[in-house]
C-alpha cells in the first residue's frame, strides 16, 4: 500500500505516541533483519505476539469506529498524533478493529498471519485461538523453553487464504492494520508478521564512518526512539520482551540490548548475531550497534566489602513474572558483572587506560550503594564523533562519546579521568534507575535522569575510596558547577522547556486507546538543555538535606528493592515517608509546587551545600585579587577546580593576549579533558585569542557532543574569522553530526 504523508502540527513540537495501548499490547518481538552497508539500510522483519486488554470497555465494543477514536479526538486535542490516526481511520470501512503501531521512516512491503499450528503439539489440548495466550504467560521458570517457542513461530509461514488477508496503512508516525470482519481486539490475528526496511534518512537509525573512517550504524536514541528501526508499541506502558537475529558482513561485530546467544555463519560474507530479553521493557530501550570496533575485557577482581547478605527488607517483587536477579541469592555478591569495552582500533590504547581501568571499580561501587545490578553483563562502546550525548544507557549497553577519553598521555592521572569516571556512574546508574525503574510518563524524564545524576557523584566517590569529607567536598564543589550552568540554561531557554512535569495533574493521563504526546521532545533545542538534569538534581539534594544523607542513600536502596521492573510517576518516586522512617516536614504538593510544575527553581539557599566554593568564587575580585587568591599546587589541581577557574576569568571583561598563553601553558589546557577544553575554547572566542584557534576548530570537530553552542558564541561575537571559523566547522562535521545538533547549529550559523 502506498505511504500517504502526515505531518505533525507545524504549531506544536510535541512527539505522537499513536500506539492504541489501551486495546492491545505486543508481548514480545521477534526480528530477523539484515544490514546492508552498500545501500545504508535494515530489511526484514519483526514478528508480533498480541494480547488484546481485558478492560470491560473494550468487550463492550460495538463495532463503530468512533467509539475508538472519536472521543478520543475530542478528549484529546492537543494530541497531533491521535488526531492523525483518528483522521486516517475515519476514511477506511466501518467496523473495523485497527492495530495502531508506532512507526517512521519506514517502508512497510507486507503484513501477515503468522500460522501458529507449530504451537500445537507443545500445547496439547489447548484450542489454536488460545495457544499464543498460553505461550506469552508461559510461567518465568520455562522461560528458555518459552524462547524456544517464540524462535519457532518467528520461523512459521505466513497464513494464506484470502480471508486471513491483513490490510495496512502508513502515514508520518504510525502504521495500522487491519483485517477484513474483525471488529475487536479479541478477534484480532494473535501473532503477525510486518515485512519492511528502513530508511537510509531514518530519524533513529544512524549511518555514518567511525573514528578509523569505517562504516557502522546504531540507534540514535532520539526523541522518536526505535520506530525508525522498527514498527512497535513506543508508549512506556508497553512491556516487552524480544530477541532478535541480524546478519551482519563478517568482519562487523553486532552489539544490542540483550543476552548473546551464539554466533553461526550464514554464507561466506555474513554471519548470524542472536540476542535476547526475558525482562519486559519498553520497546525504547531496545538498542542495536553495528561496526569493525574490536573488544577489551577485564578479569581481574576488585576488592571491596561483600554485600551477598545486603537488605533483605521485606518487599517482595512487585512486578510481573519474569526472571528477575534481584531475588537471586548467587548473584548478590557478584560485585562486578561480566564486562566489555569495544572501540575502533584507533581509540583502542585510550579506551583500555580510561574506561577498562575505571569500569570495575564504577561497576563494584554501584552495587555497593544500589543492590544487584539489574542485567547480568555489559558491553561498552565509543560511538562515532557525530553522537549527540555524552552518554546513553540501555540493557546491557553503555554508548560513550569519545569526549569522555582524556587526550592528554596514554596513562593520565587520576584526578584527570573526572569526566571518564563520573560519566560511566551516571550511565551505569541508569540500570537501576531509568531502565529497570522507569517513567511511565515520558515528559517526567527528571526521574531518570535527575537520580543519575544525583547518584553519579556518591557512586564515583565510592569507586575512588575518598574519605567522607573528600567525598563531600568534592560533592560540594560539583553542586556549585551545576548550579552555575542550571542559572545559565534557566536565563536562556524558555520557561516552557524548565517544567520538569509539563502534563501537570495531567501527567501520565492517556486518550481513550492509550495515545498520547511526548511535549517538546520535537524540539530541537530541548535535547542540549540539562534543565531536567539539574533541576531534578538539586531537588534530590534539598530533599537529602531534609533528612541527612545517609538516609537518603538508605532510600535509594529500598526504592530500588520495593520498584523495580516497574513504571513509576513522580508521586511514587517522592514516596519518601512510606520507605523512611523520619520526621517528615514536607507535602507532595509543596514540592509539585515549588519544584516540578512551575519555571524555574524555588528561592532555597544552597549555600550549605557549596558554602566553601561560592566564598573562593569571590576571593580575588578587585583590587587585591593576588593577596586574597589561594595558593594553588598547579600538578594537584583537580579537573573541577580547573573547571570553576575558566569560568570565573570568562567573567572578566579582558584578558591579554600573554596572559592568555599563560594561562594555557601553565595548565597544560591542549591536554586536558573535554569539561575543561570547552571552558577554554570560550575564553578563546571570547577574548579573541587567534593563536588557540585551531583548539576551537578541533573541539567543534572531535567534542561534536558538547560544542553546539560554542558555534554560537562564534557567530554573536560577529568577528568575521570567528563566523569563517563556525561555517568551515560545520562544513566538515555536517555529515556526520546528528540530526537536532545540525538543525540547531545551521539556524546559528547559517
């Protein structure tokens, strides 16, 4: 069928979840795709296990579409993509049940019955219209045989007598399918197969060279998430599991979210990479990476104390059935888990002195604060330059930037490998929280997100064995970074894009079939912002400030233990009175208030968290500035410190020439990490120190992570070398920078 365009409304940058999740869930996905390097695209298929919903609404349905999606657009107006399946449902026949998935970018050849008669013999007795519901609550104890089964109909024919027929549509962000008779979901085929290939162009499919300039690809993690990979259920709600096959040229290696099953060679040039998940999550999670990168292990062990007999409190597993490590007594004391690191050849020396070297202990440390680690292994990789994060954490995979490898010698100090080391706590943090505990409702990515990055600081404290005050003081010295760079983004975004719950009362409301809308996760500029970062942050340190510190870490662990595999809000996640025994001196709707529903952050002094840093921040101003400096070690200067120097000189209004090569030879600042190069990169534009700018242009080249606004800062100073400097930047990152950073530095530039 032919594709017919449906864009979202030019006056909203908010993202369709069309998905009618409310009618009926994919349980699990079964794909058997192909990479093809010479035409930058992934054909083949994903198989479908259904499960109509057992709300009385929906055995109440009475064959008028309307009564699908005609309350639905009227209930909920400001849903484009509910209107767009409403619109193009309304012109197909009458009194048909649709299946509404998630999908762009997306060229849909076939949808068929799958013939499930294979399910027969291992369900004997069992009638056909009941052996898909047999197999997908199939009890966690058979879970390898229920993988079996899954593999088997992935495998099975297509049905194909005409009254089997599956018709389809597609437009921008969904594909609906239907069958011909069937007016509910409960007559809807059970398992179907969708045969397509995606799009060279796909929003969340990246195709691009590595840093040796081999080809590779990987899921982007987007704002539109998977359904450029492939048809799915994108709402949070959707839980699933899934495995997944990719044939791949031999000498790639295939990396995803998933348990590895063997390899096995398909022909002389490809060979057969086999994944698989037993913990249902939502289908944006699900990640896929392939390239000529090679692998690093380590086996040696760390010594830390054993935590085999940690907080058993008393809260049962709350979610569905499924093989779950948190009630594994042998994993317990696995301090670290099985681990791997893959770059390209040329990043291979740095990534074995930076990240192998850190990931033990970051791993050892996590489980000590947080609990069994909630996947049994983890691969690392360093994406291309064009990756628009510093990070992003999925099941089983971690995707760094390659900012986070110190450039400086092949063994750097240890106060230098800061951003190395605190970034893969945040990351690894992410498994408990944001991955095993999630959001239900996208907007509130300040759960996820926030708690990282609360949680990085305590976690990388433990992994370098500082003592309590170190641990505070650095703490407190990041706390004042943080609140230097939430002041800036607040004063320069909008107040729309600081909410960190934008729905409201409303958050984690749906349409009648279980649409909704992602707000401003169109918007191109949102996705540079750290808003939801460090707003949530800070409210995670006033509310530790309320209770102590200790107590609050003792929270993160019965959260976890009480939460997880769950879908949480923000009245869940500020439970704190049900999970800590204190006198608590706060209301939920105080902090709605005062924290989550308004711009901005509320009037609350955070001096007693960086007291020491903001006095030193004003020690040197005026006249007196030699007298009253601290004297300062320049070999022990650690990369905070460093960090709080260069921002507070770009407050000063001129610096010389010779002072600024001062500065940069007695700091060694070519050598430093990306936090610390960034800063001088802007006093560079700033004070217009021509002999550095070649460290700019390498900056916007390699850092392609964290220099889009340092175009910016090139173009508004309107020097005509400084705007030649953005525009031949650009022009030689353009094609593999992501696609949001493009938009926003051509808009800049030109």
């Amino acid at each position: 069928m032919e594709e017919q365009k449906g864009e979202v409304n030019p006056d909203t940058d908010d993202l369709p979840l069309c998905a009618n999740t409310s009618h009926i869930l994919v349980k699990h996905y079964a794909l058997d795709l192909t990479v093809h390097f010479d035409r930058n695209v992934i054909s083949g298929s994903v198989v479908l296990f259904l499960e109509p919903t057992s709300s009385e609404e929906h055995e109440e349905y009475d064959g008028n579409q309307t009564a699908w999606f005609g309350n639905t657009e009227q209930r909920s107006s400001d849903l484009p993509g509910v209107r767009m399946a409403a619109d193009h449902i309304k012109s197909s026949p009458e009194g048909h049940f649709f299946l509404v998935l998630d999908c762009c970018d997306i060229t849909v050849s076939k949808v068929e019955h799958v013939d499930i008669t294979c399910l027969l013999n291992a369900f004997p007795g069992v009638r056909p219209p009941d052996l898909i519901q047999k197999l997908v609550t199939m009890p966690s104890s058979q879970w390898r045989r229920q993988q079996e089964l899954f593999s088997v109909c992935g495998r099975a024919p297509g049905v194909e007598q005409n009254g089997d027929q599956l018709h389809f549509h597609t437009d921008r962000w969904s594909l609906q399918v239907w069958k011909q008779g069937v007016s509910s979901p409960r007559e809807f085929p059970r398992t179907l197969r969708i045969c397509y290939e995606t799009k060279p162009t796909g929003g969340s499919v990246r195709w691009t060279k590595d840093q040796d300039n081999m080809a590779c690809v990987y899921t982007a993690g987007s704002p539109i998430n998977n359904r450029a990979l492939f048809p799915c259920q994108e709402p949070p709600v959707a839980m699933s599991t899934w495995q997944a096959s990719v044939r791949a040229p031999r000498d790639c290696v295939v990396l995803m979210s998933g348990e590895e099953q063997p390899l096995s060679v398909v022909s002389a040039g490809l060979l057969l990479w086999n994944y698989y998940v037993t913990m249902p999550m939502p289908a944006s999670t699900f990640t896929l990476a392939v390239g000529r990168w090679l692998f690093m292990t380590n086996t040696s062990n760390v010594s830390v104390s054993d935590h085999s007999a940690m907080l058993d409190d008393g809260f049962p597993c709350s979610h569905g059935d499924y093989p779950c490590r948190f009630i594994e007594r042998a994993v317990k004391s696995q301090r670290v888990i099985p681990h791997r690191v893959f770059a390209p050849v040329g990043l291979l020396q740095k990534a074995q002195s930076r990240i192998l070297a850190l990931l033990p202990r970051c791993l050892a440390a996590a489980q000590a604060v947080l609990g069994v680690h909630p996947f049994p292994r983890l691969d690392v990789l360093i994406v291309p330059a064009g990756f628009s994060s510093l990070g992003m954490a999925s099941p089983h995979i971690i995707f760094l930037s390659q900012s986070v490898l110190h450039v400086g010698s092949s063994f750097p100090r240890e106060n230098s490998l800061s951003l190395c080391g605190s970034r893969l706590c945040h990351e690894i943090a992410h498994s408990w929280f944001g991955l095993v505990i999630g959001a239900r409702d996208w907007t509130e990515e300040w759960i996820s997100e926030g708690f990282a990055t609360y949680l990085e600081d305590i976690i990388w404290a433990r992994a370098q064995q500082l003592s309590l005050p170190e641990a505070t003081e650095l703490s407190n010295l990041k706390a004042l970074l943080r609140w230097r760079r939430l002041s800036d983004e607040l004063q320069n975004s909008g107040e729309e894009l600081q909410i960190l719950r934008p729905n409201m009362d409303k958050t984690g409301q749906v349409s009648e079939s279980g649409s909704s809308t992602v707000k401003h996760a169109l918007n191109p500029e949102k996705s540079f912002l750290q808003v939801h970062y460090l707003k949530g942050y800070f409210l995670l340190m006033f509310l530790a400030s309320q209770v102590g510190e200790q107590q609050f870490i003792h929270f993160f662990r019965l959260f976890v233990k009480k939460y997880h595999g769950q879908l949480i809000l923000s009245q869940v996640s500020l439970q704190f009175k049900d999970l800590i025994s204190t006198r608590w001196r706060l209301t939920l709707d105080t902090i709605y208030a005062d924290w989550l529903d308004r711009p901005g952050v509320p009037k609350v002094r955070f001096s007693f968290l960086v007291a020491k840093w903001i006095l030193l921040s004003h020690q040197g101003k005026g006249r007196k500035r030699k007298q009253s400096a601290p004297k300062v070690n320049y070999k022990e200067v650690t990369t905070e410190q460093l960090v709080l120097l260069l921002e507070l000189l770009l407050e000063e209004a001129k610096l010389s020439t010779s002072t600024m090569r001062i500065l940069a030879r007695a700091y060694d600042l070519h050598n430093q990490d990306a936090e610390v190069r960034h800063r001088w990169c802007e006093l560079v534009v700033k004070h217009k120190h021509v002999n550095a700018y070649g460290d700019v242009e390498r900056f916007l080249l390699h850092d392609q992570a964290m220099g889009v606004y340092l175009y910016g800062e090139l173009m508004v100073q309107e020097d005509a070398e400084q705007q030649a400097l953005a525009r031949r930047c650009l022009s030689l990152a353009g094609e593999e920078m992501d696609q949001s950073a493009r938009r926003v530095v051509e808009e800049m530039v030109l």
